[in-house]
C-alpha cells in the first residue's frame, strides 16, 4: 500500500454489492473509484453544509409567475364559464 491511499472495509448486503458493481460498470468505473467518487462526494456534502450546495435553478428564460389562488378548484357549474 502506498503513503497516498489509505484502506476502508465494509459490510453490505449481496444485493447491494451486486448494484454498486453494476453501477460502476455502467459509469466505465472500477468498484473502488465509483464508491470514492459517490462518498466523498456525499461527505463533503455533509461536512460542509448547505453553503456548498449549487443555488436553485432558475426558471426557463428567467421567468417566474405564481398561479392565482383557487386556480385549479373544481369547476360544478359549466354554465358560469360559456
């Protein structure tokens, strides 16, 4: 083992194994580096808190509206609204 890598072992059930290694096939991954990839990108998540999330999206060409209240209350009376 080199100074530069450090070991970390750990139980899972076979299922889960069995998707982990499926997902790192499908990313053109070895097992070790989509777990790294996927952990670490979590803890720092974790670690360094909301501040490190991307802001919200946007909406689509700036726009935004909200809908008036009551827009989407069932219609009983069709007659109101020919």
């Amino acid at each position: 083992m080199s100074a530069q890598t450090a070991r970390l072992e750990l139980r899972i059930a076979p299922e889960s194994k069995h998707l982990i290694e499926r997902a790192a096939e499908l990313s053109h991954l070895s097992v070790t580096a989509f777990v790294t990839e996927v952990v670490v990108a979590r803890a720092r998540e974790v670690v360094e808190g909301p501040t490190s999330r991307p802001a919200e999206p946007r909406p689509l060409g700036g726009w935004s509206f909200d809908l008036p209240e009551g827009w989407d209350d069932p219609i009983d009376d069709l007659a109101d609204y020919r």
